[in-house]
C-alpha cells in the first residue's frame, strides 16, 4: 500500500510538471526533475521554484529502492513509474510482485 500511496504522489507531481512545462521529464531527467529543475535539455522554461514534490526528495520505494521512472512507459503511454517489490527484480509474486503506476487504480 505504501508504494502504492507514494506512486499516486509522484503521479500528481508529473502532472503538475505537465501542466507548466507542457511535457513528463525525459527518462534521462528522472523523477529528480520534480524536486530539482533539469538542466538537460528540454531544459523547463516554466519551472515552478518550489517544485513539483512537496517533500523535496524523491523517496525510495517501501524495501529501500529507488523507483524506476520510464519515459515512455513499457505500453508506450508517456510514462510508467514501477518498484521492483521486495525481492528488487523484475517479475515476482506476493510481496516479491512488481508495483507499476499502470496498474494503479
């Protein structure tokens, strides 16, 4: 559920990066670029100061690992945000099981 939670909330950053930069952070920007402004190109020209996170910094998923941020997301739709689960491997059941921002509802 945590991972879950904390998916949801960087989802609501990525839309509101959206909102003023009229574009997701590249893959290579990362979910950095809601706490951070990129400078990599497309560099934001709308960037909001405080960010895009409230918390500042993106946190690690519920077993200690940083989440995955694909932009376009493996069904192509603009992005996906995925925790490898306990086990941080792809695949995986029960607690092991992947968590992706696909299949959050």
């Amino acid at each position: 559920l945590a991972a879950k939670t904390q998916i949801s909330e960087l989802e609501t950053g990525l839309d509101m990066y959206r909102l003023d930069n009229s574009r997701y952070p590249t893959q290579e920007q990362g979910l950095e670029a809601l706490c951070i402004k990129p400078t990599r190109p497309p560099v934001p020209m709308h960037y909001d100061s405080e960010g895009y996170f409230k918390k500042k910094q993106i946190p690690l998923d519920p077993w200690g690992s940083e989440y995955i941020y694909l932009s376009p997301g493996s069904d192509g739709s603009l992005y996906e945000i995925i925790s490898r689960g306990a086990d941080g491997q792809p695949g995986g059941t029960g607690n092991d099981a992947d968590i992706s921002s696909l299949n959050i509802m």
